[in-house]
C-alpha cells in the first residue's frame, strides 16, 4: 500500500530526507520534499516506470477515501490517518528527528 511505502521511506531519515521528511512525527504528519522522486521510487516498487507524481498522487487520494492518508493544509505535506495502523515512528527515530532539525 501506498501509505505503507511513504512509512517505510520515512523510517530511514539518513537515506531519504532530501525527498521526504517528518514535519511532526508525533503527529504523522510529513512532507513531500521532492514529489517526483517518491513517485518515481513508487513506480519502481510497482514495476512501472511511467509513474509520475500525478499517477502517484491519484493513488493518494484514494487513500484519503480508505482514511491511512489525509492531507495537510500545507502544500506536499500529508498526514497518517485512523486506518495507517502501525505508522509510529520509534522515540529513537523522534529523538534524531529533533536533533537533526528533520521535524
């Protein structure tokens, strides 16, 4: 699943905060810092190398229906929703999170 994707890419903050980063991990909320290159890193997992961020983007917004996505205010910036089971980050990934300035 999409949010699954977005779960695991965030999980590792060193291999990835110039694409995605927790804006409040306590919250789940995070930002697309490069759209295109999540959606393109998507289309790898989903064998298809014509995703884009539009694609991607309509697989989000289905996500909204099944509530383990709701968008933010912001701009490119998303929220785990009530269905997302399991997206928490650890206090340890919190932590580096707030040193790192990546929340």
């Amino acid at each position: 699943m999409v949010w699954e994707f977005l779960r695991s890419l965030l999980q590792d903050p060193k291999a990835n905060p110039a694409i995605i980063r927790w804006e409040s991990p306590l919250e789940g909320r995070f930002r697309l810092v490069k759209p295109e290159e999540v959606a393109k890193r998507w289309g790898a997992v989903k064998k298809n190398s014509s995703m884009n961020y539009e694609k991607f983007g309509r697989a989000m917004r289905y996500q909204y229906k099944i509530k383990t996505l709701k968008r933010a205010k912001q701009k490119l910036v998303y929220k785990f929703g009530t269905n997302a089971s399991g997206w928490q980050c650890s206090e340890r990934h919190t932590e580096m999170s707030s040193k790192e300035g990546v929340a």
